[in-house]
C-alpha cells in the first residue's frame, strides 16, 4: 500500500484506477480463498482468517487512497488560486470605450500561414502539409502589421471571411469566451464557400484562448466592456488572375470595447429603410461574414446618419419589402402582447446566421415560453394593425417591441422605423415601437437573461447553459 501512494501521488486518475484495481484484487482473492478451501478442505477458520487479513488490508490501503486524493484536491485548488489572470490595466477609463480600437494596441496575436492546393480547398480539407498549426508557441506572435504583396488575393478579389466574438471578465476574476464552437462553425461554412481551407474547431478556440489569455489584461473590468476577438481567413497568396489563393492565413487578434451603440439604460434606436438599398441578393454570400457584404452598406449607412438615423434596416433585393438586417445586425419583432417573436428566416440565404440571434431563439423559447417564428417579416407588417371582423384592433397582430442583435450590439431595442426613398425623402409615417425611447420588457427580459448569462451572474443559468461558456484558463 506504501508503494501504491508513492506512485501516485500526483496523479489522482492513477489513485482512482488503482483502487479500483484493488477492489478487483480483493474480490478475487476471495474467491481464490473460497475455492481453496474447498479443494483442499481446509479448516473455516483458515478461510476466516485470510478473508480478514484481506479486507484489513483493503479497508488500509482504501483510507490512505481517499486522504491522499483529498490532499491532492487542495494541492490542485491552491495551485488554481494562485493561477491568475493578468488584471485590467491601470488608468484606463473602460467607460469610455466605444466599438472600436480606442487607441490600444494589444499585445499579442495568432497568425498561421499554410499553402493550398486548388482541389484541397474546394474539397474543404487539408492534406498533412496543409494544416493550420495549433501550437501557441510558433503561432503566437507580437500584434504587428501584416506583410502582403499588392497582388494578394484578399486585397485583389476579396478572398476572405472573418468572425467576432467577446471575452468577459466576471465578478470572480474568471473570463470567459461567448459560444466560440458556434463562430468556429459558421467560419467554416464561410471558408466553404470561398475556397479556403478550414480551421479545425480545436485549432480555432485554440488560437481565441491564447489570444484572449496572453492579451488578458485589455479584458475590461467586470460590467465595464469586454475584450472583442477577431478571428480572420484570408486568400494571401499572390496573383494577378482572379482564381483562388494558393496560400491562406488564418489571424486572429483582439481589442477592448464598449457597446456597439453607446446608448445606455437600453436606451433605443432609430432605423431608416431606404427604397432601392439591399444589402444581399439569392445566390449570393449574404450568409457568410465575408468583408464584401459590409463595404457596399457603407454609403448608405453614412447617409441615414446623416439625417440623423442610428442604423439603416436593409430590405430584401426581390420585393424591396421584406426586411433581412439592420445594418451588420439581425432583426427581431415582438408581437401580440409580448407572445411572439418573430425575426426574418435564413432561408433566402441572405441574412446572416448571428450566434446572438440563435442563442436569443433559444432563450425565448426555453426561458420565457414565447411564441418563436422564424420567417418573412415586412414593412406592412410593421405598419399594419390587423382588425377583426367587427373591426376592432386584434392586439396580436400589433408589432409592440422591435429589437436588433449582434456580437458588438449585444440586445439593443428599436424605437422606431421610418422608410425613405433613394434621395432620402420620407415615405409614409414613423413606425414607432412602444414610447419611442427605451426598451419595452420583452427586450429587458430578453437582455438580462443574455447578459446574466456572459457574466455569470445567475447559478441557475450558469447551470443551464455551461455549454455555451468556454473558460479561458489563466
């Protein structure tokens, strides 16, 4: 029993298989011991005795097993407690950070470069020399410029998709990554379709942890922000031909920010339709995060803010009726006092697959036993009161409550539509969500549980949804 604890000490997994191996062992000899007895007629007092010596040896070796795992619990607890994040850095007013680079430049990030054979690529896999490295130590590298020919493929034909997710600090000095399987996944949907190689999901969260872990200090304070990660695939390959990239680098680097519209107390926003603009069209790569679906709503987001509108809410290309997005975000509607909600389908495949967006389906359904419709959702629905045959108002018909959601924007309520004409002349009266100004309770609701849910603030919750939490070990 002395060389069984020596042996695993530091290892309690070998404490545990060995006794169970010793409780086998005590089982057989029992047995052994019965069997002999019987062969050999011996006495019951031989039998007794040896049973005895064994189950006092068992019953030894058991209490000194069970003390030394016990020790080596708290060996492990202390050792974890010493473990810790690098904390905020000092002096930094987080407050203030709005969604952008807020001056800082993080300290580290991953950059993995592979060559790409044309068939591998569009057999979405690698060959063994085509492997995105997952090693920290060679891919882990100072934040630094990137060094790219003028012929690239990512700055010639845009050959390059990229994703966002946030780190946050919680009260307990953990941080913790939001859903990141789910961003890995959509990545590799995206990379499908641009004929790059994809990054295994082991090697994706991989890469966000040491990113997020060796950049910990740019995690804001709990409540305060979080740490933005951007995971990006690119053709980087030279060529003056338009075909796909014989090289791809897969980067990732990060910063700290603030809400994506800076309102506070869930204060909401005004959106503005315009006639004419679709963000997307069928058959093309609305539903990947690719950089070529977000310059061309550039123009036409300066434009409504200009007339002093907080977002543009994309229509679809076909009718110029059904809304798809609001700017970068995905839409919902709340309808019928508070019991349905409702957002535009996926199955255009123009709009964007959100990981808010599906996580808040979930949480509606799970956690607040709403009615949830995915699919067409127009402007006449917004303007239309549906009566019924008497005429009176069918409250279940009323859109009460609009919403917009996203990594950078979190939950952010919509106090109001309006629809504009290409030249920006106002079409038809403001659509106007409950007062106009902050969140109505669905939206609330729906926000706390999220956010309760990122910070850890509910055990309840945390029990639930453990699986949509990834731990950044210090």
């Amino acid at each position: 029993s002395d060389h069984l604890i020596i042996q695993t000490k530091n290892d309690k997994m070998r404490i545990i298989r060995s006794f169970n191996l010793l409780a086998a062992a005590v089982v057989y000899h029992g047995i052994f011991a019965a069997t002999s007895a019987a062969a050999f007629s011996l006495p019951p007092s031989t039998l007794t005795s040896a049973t005895s010596s064994i189950h006092s040896h068992a019953q030894t070796v058991k209490v000194a097993v069970k003390a030394t795992a016990a020790d080596l619990s708290s060996q492990d607890k202390a050792t974890n407690n010493s473990k810790q994040h690098a904390s905020p850095k000092e002096s930094v007013d987080w407050e203030s950070f709005s969604f952008s680079l807020n001056g800082v430049r993080t300290d580290k990030m991953w950059l993995s470069v592979i060559p790409v054979s044309f068939a591998t690529a569009a057999a979405s896999t690698t060959t063994e020399q085509e492997q995105y490295s997952d090693s920290a130590t060679q891919c882990l590298v100072d934040f630094n410029d990137l060094r790219l020919s003028p012929a690239s493929t990512v700055l010639n034909y845009g050959q390059v998709v990229f994703e966002g997710l946030k780190a946050f600090r919680r009260q307990d000095d953990t941080v913790v990554v939001f859903r990141p399987d789910r961003n890995a996944a959509r990545m590799q949907k995206g990379a499908a379709r641009f004929l790059l190689p994809p990054v295994p999901t082991t090697t994706f969260i991989k890469a966000v942890d040491s990113v997020v872990r060796s950049n910990a200090r740019w995690v804001p304070p709990s409540g305060k922000g979080a740490l933005y990660v951007r995971p990006s695939l690119m053709g980087t390959g030279e060529a003056l031909g338009a075909k796909p990239s014989y090289e791809s680098t897969f980067l990732v680097y990060c910063s700290p920010v603030g809400n994506y519209f800076n309102t506070g107390d869930l204060k909401a926003i005004r959106l503005q339709a315009v006639k004419g603009f679709s963000r997307a069209a069928p058959g093309g790569s609305g539903f990947v995060k690719a950089s070529g679906n977000y310059a061309p709503t550039f123009l036409v987001q300066k434009e409504v803010r200009e007339r002093g509108y907080d977002e543009v809410l994309c229509l679809d290309a076909a009718t110029g009726n059904k809304i798809e997005e609001a700017g970068a975000f995905n839409f919902f509607v709340v309808f019928g006092n508070n019991n349905t909600i409702v957002t535009p389908s996926l199955e255009s495949q123009t709009i964007l697959d959100g990981v808010t967006r599906s996580s808040i389906l979930e949480l509606a359904e799970k956690e607040c036993g709403y009615t949830v419709i995915e699919g067409e959702v127009t402007l006449d629905d917004l303007h239309d009161i549906a009566t019924t045959t008497e005429g009176t108002k069918d409250d279940a018909d009323v859109a009460c409550e609009a919403f917009c959601c996203g990594t950078g924007a979190s939950i952010t309520p919509v106090g109001s539509v309006t629809v504009a004409d290409q030249d920006g002349n106002q079409i038809g009266e403001v659509i106007q969500f409950g007062d106009g100004e902050f969140a109505g309770p669905v939206t609330r609701k729906l926000h706390k549980l999220l956010t309760d849910i990122q910070h850890g603030n509910d055990e309840g919750l945390n029990e639930r949804y453990s699986h949509w939490i990834h731990v950044v070990e210090p």
